[in-house]
C-alpha cells in the first residue's frame, strides 16, 4: 500500500509561477528557497498587545531572503545565455549569488567592501568558489563598479536593481497572505538597499488586486541610525553600524522605498544600535529565534514604536527578520559569560548549575 506524503515545497518559481516572469520553458534554477516559517511571537505580542509574527527567512537555504530573488536572478541569466554573473554585496548577496551560480554552473564575481564584511558570509561565498575581490570603499562603491562592469564586459548583474529579484522576494508577501488569511495590518521591515520593503510591498498590492488579499498593509521600514539616509533625505557618505547587512548610504530601492511607505501609509524610521542589539538578544533569549544584527532593526523598531505610542493593541503585526545569525555571530560572543569548567563530576556539575 501506498501512502500520499506531505506537499514538498518545489521553491518560489514553480508554487507561484502564474505570478512570476517565467515560461514553460525557462529552465529553473532553485535550491527550493522560500516556504519559510511564520513564528507567532508570544513575548512581542505580550509586549505590543498585538499578535505579532516573525517571517524567519534565515530558514532560506544560504540563509537569508536574498535566496527569494537570486532564484530569479540566476534562472534570467541562463535563460539568457549568460556564463557568469557579478554583484556588490555586504555580504547575504554573494552567498546567495554564489550558491545559486554554482547550481546553475556559472562563474560567479562578488565585490565586497574591504574588512567589512561579516565572516560567516564570506565564508559562504568562498566555499562555493566565488571570484572576490574586495573593493577600497563602502557597499554603494562596490555597487557602482559592479554595475560598470556589467554594462561593459559579459557578466549579468544579479543586485536588486536587477527588476527580477523583486520579482522573486515579492513571494514572501504571498506566503504571509497564505499563511494568516489576509495581510497583516501593519508590516514591519530592515531597510539597506530597500529592495526588500520594495518587494513586499509589490507582493501585497498584487494579491489585493485580484481579491486574494482583502487589504494591503501598513510598510513600516527602519534603518540603522548611523545609515539612514531615506530617514534623514540625502545620501549617508560613510554609514556606520554594526547591523552590516543595512549598512548602506544610497540605497538603490531608495524611490521605491518612499512609494511604498506612502501609498501604504506607513513610515520609514531609525533605530541605534543599542535597540538593535537590544531586540537581536530578546529574540535569541525569549522567542528562540536566533537572527543576525540587522534582521533585528524590524524588532527594534516595533519596540520603539510601541514605546511610542504608535502601535494599537489588537493588531495582526509582521516583523520580516532577514538572516541566520550565524552569518554574524560576532556579537552573540561579544559579552557573553564564558564557560564554566567542572570535573567529570555529578555533584560538582549540578552546583555549577545552581541544581543544589
């Protein structure tokens, strides 16, 4: 006798396919991203009065969102002949990039800022044997080169300016709508690039056209206060914070940004360092979810918010928290206590851990 098993999640191209820029015929390139998990948050819901989830999209394959949009990215440039690609990254980029080009069997270039990039994430794109060269100057220098690049040599450029990535991390709007019913009431995002509250945002109003969603809403975006330069108006010449992965002065999405903050009416804010650090460790020590810094800034910036007054109790909230922490795990060890050492001892080891 047979049995059916569960749904195998195929990856964001073929569960939303009527809904992305593919045929039948273009040849996929996936590691079955997306499908990630929607975590009820029970201490932010106790803390806000609201029902607040986490889209925990660390649960990608390399790690990070950015696996939502590089399957896209990847699966045009074959589509188109390309043998090798090229991106800037901070560093969740060109671990995506190089995974999805070796799947693909594609050369890969990354241009990363120098001594700026988190280790976990560098490690990623070496092992997967990526071309890196790391540039004199900030992630938006990185960008600009590797944009010059592309239009002048045969590499395909895989950075969110690229109009398919937003195609494929518009899934995670989708995957939210599915999960709850509806759009949640207010929708709580980082902000570096903007790519990312770009593609939700996208996500949204295309299930709320066609009646699958009821409503769109509310984008709430936060960058580090030492990046903020959608915050502040003007471009952020040297951005300083230890949240890496949003640690841009220009983002690209920068006007898409603003369009989705205002058609949502919603706001784009910042937060310090302290409140992201303040969240990252709340989210590993009371919700369990271990993300890195910068995915923390929703959470910080939910808090703030509450803090506020801006947010109304019984709320259906989401906070998108973008990548493992193990990408950054830096400042999991910074501060922490170190390890107690103890015989091979019973008694000994239960005083150690306050058992007696």
């Amino acid at each position: 006798m047979t049995t059916k098993g569960t749904h195998q999640w195929r990856g964001i191209i073929e569960e939303y396919r009527d809904r992305l820029p593919v045929t039948s015929t273009t040849p996929v390139v996936t590691l079955r991203e997306g499908g990630t998990p929607l975590v009820p948050a029970q201490v932010l819901s106790e803390r806000t009065g609201c029902e607040v989830h986490l889209k925990v999209e660390g649960a990608n394959p390399t790690g990070s969102f950015k696996d939502r949009g590089m399957t896209m990215a990847i699966t045009r440039a074959k589509e188109e002949g390309a043998k090798a690609v090229i991106c800037a990254s901070t560093g969740n980029t060109s671990a995506s990039a190089a995974a999805y080009a070796v799947r693909a069997g594609m050369v890969c270039a990354v241009l990363v800022p120098r001594g700026k990039i988190a280790l976990g994430k560098m490690g990623q794109a070496l092992v997967h044997g990526a071309k890196i060269l790391q540039v004199d100057g900030n992630f938006d220098d990185c960008l600009t080169l590797a944009r010059s690049l592309s239009d002048n040599y045969p590499v395909a450029l895989v950075n969110s300016v690229n109009p398919v990535r937003i195609e494929g991390q518009k899934t995670a709007a989708f995957e939210i709508v599915d999960a709850l019913g509806d759009a949640p009431d207010i929708h709580v995002l980082p902000v570096g690039n903007a790519g990312n509250i770009t593609a939700y945002w996208k996500g949204y109003t295309e299930y709320a056209a066609d009646g699958t969603a009821a409503r769109t809403p509310r984008m709430w975006g936060f960058q580090a206060s030492g990046s903020a330069p959608i915050v502040r108006g003007e471009v952020v010449k040297d951005p300083s914070t230890i949240a890496t992965a949003i640690r841009i002065g220009n983002p690209a999405s920068w006007q898409y940004a603003l369009a989705a903050r205002d058609e949502s009416g919603g706001f784009i804010d910042e937060v310090t360092d302290r409140q992201i650090l303040s969240a990252y460790r709340l989210l590993a020590s009371q919700e369990g979810v271990f993300v890195e810094p910068a995915s923390a800034a929703s959470v910080a910036g939910l808090l703030k918010a509450a803090g506020e007054g801006k947010v109304d109790p019984g709320q259906t909230i989401v906070c998108t928290v973008t990548g493992n922490g193990l990408k950054d795990p830096d400042w999991a060890v910074a501060g922490a206590p170190q390890p107690v050492t103890v015989p091979v001892d019973a008694v000994a080891a239960a005083e150690k851990l306050g058992l007696v």
